[in-house]
C-alpha cells in the first residue's frame, strides 16, 4: 500500500503562515473597532436617549393636537440625527425608523389621526431598539 506524501514548499508554508497571521490581525482590528463603537455607543447613549424622547413627545403632542411648530422641527431634526447615528452603529432597522419619522413629521399636517399613532409607534419602537444594543 502506498501513502500519498506531498511536502509544502518554503514559499507554500510562508504563505500559510503569512495568512494565519493576517487572519489573526484582522480579527484583532475587528476587536478594536468593535470596542471603539461600544466605547462610543456609550459616550453617545444619553444623547440618544433624548433625542428618542424628543420624538416620543412630539408624538403625544401629534396626538393630543397641541403640536407646535417648534416642537415640530425639533422632533424632525432629531429623527435625522437618529437616523445617522444610528446608522454609525449598525442599527438599520432604527435607521429607517427614524427616517420615517423625519419624513411624517417633514410635512404641516401633524393633527392627522394616522400620523400620531404612527408617530407613536415609531417612538416606541426606537426606544426599544436603542435599549436593546448592549
């Protein structure tokens, strides 16, 4: 019986080498990042948190008919900071969320019945989602 012998040359074991340690590399660069967007993640959450809550708000305000127009263009101006950051931390479901939000609130009919239980729904589901990143 013959057993099939092959030996690797100097350069096939210098490349498998090389690439183990590439391998290694990248999975230390992707640690770093991966502690640097938690490190962010938490300088940033408090910041988060009230933005969602600017929304959660200007939607109650939305369904109450006592929204003004100020309160408005704040509740629009920190769904795109929502939606942006967000982003940044890989939460594209908040993303588009948040757009949504921008985009029903970016109009002057904000005493639509439709709207504020949207709206409302958003907010909540914003909430649950940045709560949910650890």
């Amino acid at each position: 019986m013959t057993v099939p012998f092959t030996m690797k040359t100097t350069a096939q074991h210098e490349s498998s080498t090389t690439s183990g340690a590439a391998a290694t590399a990248d999975q230390r660069t992707a640690h770093s990042l991966s502690a640097a967007l938690d490190q962010l993640w938490i300088k940033f959450l408090p910041e988060i948190r009230a933005r969602v809550e600017v929304l959660e708000a200007a939607a109650a305000a939305s369904a109450a008919h006592e929204l003004s127009t100020v309160q408005r263009e704040a509740a629009k101006a920190a769904a795109h900071k929502l939606a942006g950051i967000l982003g940044t931390f890989n939460l594209t479901g908040g993303t588009e969320l948040a757009r949504e939000f921008e985009v029903l609130f970016a109009g002057n009919d904000t005493t639509n019945p439709s709207l504020a239980g949207r709206s409302a729904s958003i907010a909540a589901e914003l909430r649950t989602i940045v709560a949910g990143r650890k």
